[in-house]
C-alpha cells in the first residue's frame, strides 16, 4: 500500500502539493489534496474518506479561524492512526507589497470566466481618483505620483506585518517562515499578490515537510515549470517599491495580469477602465430601479 500525504488546505495547498510531488523523495507517494473553503472566503467541510485518513503518513492542514473550521481540523486529527505526522501549514500572506490596496477580496471586473476578477484586490486610493471624474491621464499621473508617507504609515505597517510572520511561526508544530520573509522580502518577489506566496516561498516550506520526513531538499531541476500562482500578479506602486527599499522593482518591471504582460502604467489603465465600467453598469441599474 503507497505511502499517503493528504493536505487539507486553501488554494496553498494545491501548490504545496505540486512541489512535494516533484521531490525525487516522495516517488511512490500519494498527495492528495482538500480545499477548506468553497466559494471565496466560505469555509468547507473537510470531505476526506475515513479509508483515506486510515492510510494518512502525513496530515498538512491549514488552520481555520471559525469555530466550524476548529472543529473540523480537530476532529481530522482525532481520525489519525496513532504514530501518522501532522503539520500546521502557516496560511502566508503579505499585503506590504500593496499597501494601498485593500487587504480582503474586493473583486473588480468580474465575469462568469473570472469569478474572482480581474483585479481581485481594488485600491481604495485609485477608486476615490477614479470616482472624481477625473480623465485617464491624471488620474495615472496623480496615482503613480503619490507621497506614499502622506498616505500612508509605512513604518506601522511593516511592523505589523512583521508581528504577523512571528505569529505564524508560533504554531507548536508548523513550519517556520518569518526569518526567511523578513531577509528576502526587499531583494525578490516574495508575493505575486496577497494571498499568492511566490515558488521561493513554497520551496522553503516544502523542504521543511521534507525534513520532517527524513528527506533531502528539493532539486533545482523539480522547481522548473512549477506553477505556484505567478500567473496573476498585482503590479506594485513604484513609490512604495522605493519607500520599502524593494530592488526588485525597477522602472521597466512588468507583471504577468490576467495573461498578458504589462507594466505599472498600463495596470493603472486597465484599473480605471474596469473601474468606470463598474460605475456605468451600476447607474444602469438604478436608472431602470427609479423608472
């Protein structure tokens, strides 16, 4: 009977899963995967077979703040055959890359094909410049020229997101993340969005999972082709970029959004359209409520 991995986790642990497989370590291994969530932010149920968690070697979950989601991971744990690992999965997340950004899901541009949007988190500071009516044009001028320290409390919220890492690192038996964030978040990106820590990030935890099962790192060669969501990124304001020291971001730095290549510029662009779009289709709809 093979060997059996089941992670019971957020769209993280889809991506998780695709490294471990990747380990030369784990041929021969079953990684299944279960979403704890449904619809975006909705908790589900664990529907993990009791046969399955008999054959489990090693439980990965993600903890859930609800008190639904407590008692799911509990019971899941109580089903366990006794000597089978359990890890807590640190849930990584970082809005310091856009910090002008709304930190909850706040769809813009969403469709039947894009259930998300295609701006899946808005900035409240390019709506209120949107909604003044001003043009395109000034409104990516005003927007790209911000004074971020005029906006912002740049400091508070790196020591906040900061205090966060620790947090995550405080769990008795999970992954330790916050040194390798803190020393790496200015030289690479980190997050191609909230909620999307990049392959680096994945690679970290996954040889930490491999450690604990007696097995090596991964390869270079099992990382190449890896997708870990890097194919939806949030483009960062270059005067945060420079506020944050972060060496990544240059002038002509591009970002992969909703298929397509694009710089910071162009993103703003896109954003006011979606934007004023948004703000049509809704005076459509009042117009026909009042006639």
């Amino acid at each position: 009977m093979e060997p059996r991995i089941i992670i019971y986790a957020t769209c993280q642990g889809e991506y998780l899963a695709k490294f471990l497989r990747a380990s030369p370590g784990l041929r021969g291994y079953a990684v299944d995967v279960y979403r704890n969530y449904g619809q975006p932010g909705v908790f589900q149920p664990p529907n993990i077979p009791d046969e399955a968690l008999d054959r489990c070697d090693l439980l990965i979950y993600h903890a859930v703040s609800n008190e639904a989601g407590r008692a799911a991971v509990a019971q899941l744990l109580s089903k366990l055959q006794r000597g089978a690992l359990r890890v807590e999965l640190p849930y990584v997340t970082s809005n310091l890359y856009w910090l002008l950004h709304y930190r909850t899901w706040t769809p813009l541009g969403v469709s039947h094909a894009r259930r998300y949007g295609l701006i899946p988190y808005r900035s409240e500071a390019l709506d209120m410049l949107v909604d003044c009516g001003l043009d395109e044009d000034e409104v990516v001028r005003l927007y790209s020229s911000l004074h971020i320290d005029q906006v912002l409390n740049v400091d508070a919220a790196v020591a906040e997101t900061f205090s966060y890492w620790d947090d995550l690192d405080r769990r008795a038996d999970g992954i330790s993340v916050a040194p390798f964030l803190r020393e790496r978040y200015r030289n690479e990106m980190l997050f191609y969005m909230f909620n999307h820590p990049s392959k680096a990030v994945f690679r970290y935890m996954a040889d930490q999972l491999l450690a604990r099962l007696g097995l090596p790192g991964l390869p270079d060669e099992a990382l190449r082709g890896q997708d870990c969501g890097q194919k939806e990124m949030v483009p960062i304001h270059p005067g945060l970029a420079h506020r944050l020291g972060l060496r990544f971001v240059r002038a002509a730095s591009r970002y992969l959004v909703n298929g397509r290549m694009m710089g910071f510029e162009n993103y703003v662009r896109m954003y006011y359209r979606l934007r004023r779009q948004e703000i049509a289709q809704v005076a459509t709809v009042v117009k026909r409520g009042v006639v």
